[in-house]
C-alpha cells in the first residue's frame, strides 16, 4: 500500500514582534513564490537546536544567539509531489529572542537552498494569499504570545501559486 502523504519536517525560526516578521522569499516547493519562513529540514542527526540556527543564518544573513522552543504543529493540504497527493508538513518553532548580522535580501544559493532573501513584512500584509501556513501560525503566536494553539491544521484547496508575491 502507498502512503498518500509525503511527510516533511523541520525547524523554525520566529523573528519579530506584533508589527512586523522577518520571512524569506521562497525558492522552492509547495510555498513557491510566497512568503515563508526560515527554517527548513534537518541534516542526518542534527539537533533540533543546531538546525534551526544553521537554516536561519544560510536563508538571513542572521546569526542567532538566543531562542526558545515553542511547540510543534503540522499543516495538512493537498500537494502533488512524486507519487503523493498530500503533504503533512510537520513544524517545529523556535521563537529568536536575540541575532546579530543584517537581513539579507539576496542570499548564498547551493544546492539545497529554498530561499532567494529575507525581508521583514508588515503583518497586516500577511495572508494566505501570500504566506505559508508556517507564516500565518507565527503572525497568531507574535499577536497572541500567550497562547500556542497546537491544533493541526487543514487546508482543503492549497494552491501552489505560479508567480511570485514580492
């Protein structure tokens, strides 16, 4: 029997505050062409701690120096990839308290990289029409810091967008 989701997972970095978050312009994958955030897939037995530091230094130009765990969701929708029809994108976030370094707005690319820059957004402007589900649940947690809702979330008709947002 086939599985019918392809199930990917990584580490996340929030860094921002109830005006604005710092996302990346997404190179790659089902967020193409949307805002999204930094972080990304662990290398063969990396920390949890190390891979998220690592993901937002290589897709920011940041150099993380202080950060706390937050909690872990997935995000359901339908994506077609290889023999898949759905993805289960499973997150874990990281809340970055402290970095040095400037925001890159282009960055190193290699193989591997999913991100074309980093910049810093308004939340107003962040929606679904332009953000992840990873953005959309940091924007909730930097407006209500108080309460992580770590409910999985569905989404029936994602749309991997053609063009880009920015």
């Amino acid at each position: 029997m086939t599985d019918k989701f392809h199930r990917a997972f990584g580490c996340y970095g929030i860094i921002g505050d109830q005006q604005s978050l710092v996302v990346i312009k997404k190179e790659g994958g089902p967020y193409i062409n949307r805002y999204d955030l930094p972080g990304g897939s662990l290398k063969d037995g990396e920390p949890l701690d190390h891979a998220v530091k690592r993901e937002v230094n290589e897709e920011t130009g940041l150099i993380v120096q202080d950060y706390e765990q937050i909690g872990a969701t997935s995000f359901r929708y339908p994506w077609n990839y290889d023999q898949w029809h759905f993805n289960q994108h499973i997150c874990v976030f990281f809340r970055i308290n402290k970095f040095t370094g400037n925001l890159q707005t282009k960055v190193k690319q290699f193989a591997g990289q999913d991100s074309l820059g980093a910049v810093s957004v308004p939340l107003k402007e962040l929606s679904l029409a332009n953000s992840s589900p990873l953005v959309l649940k940091a924007k909730e947690i930097l407006l209500k810091p108080d309460k992580f809702d770590l409910a999985d979330q569905t989404f029936a008709n994602w749309i991997v967008l053609d063009h880009p947002v920015f």
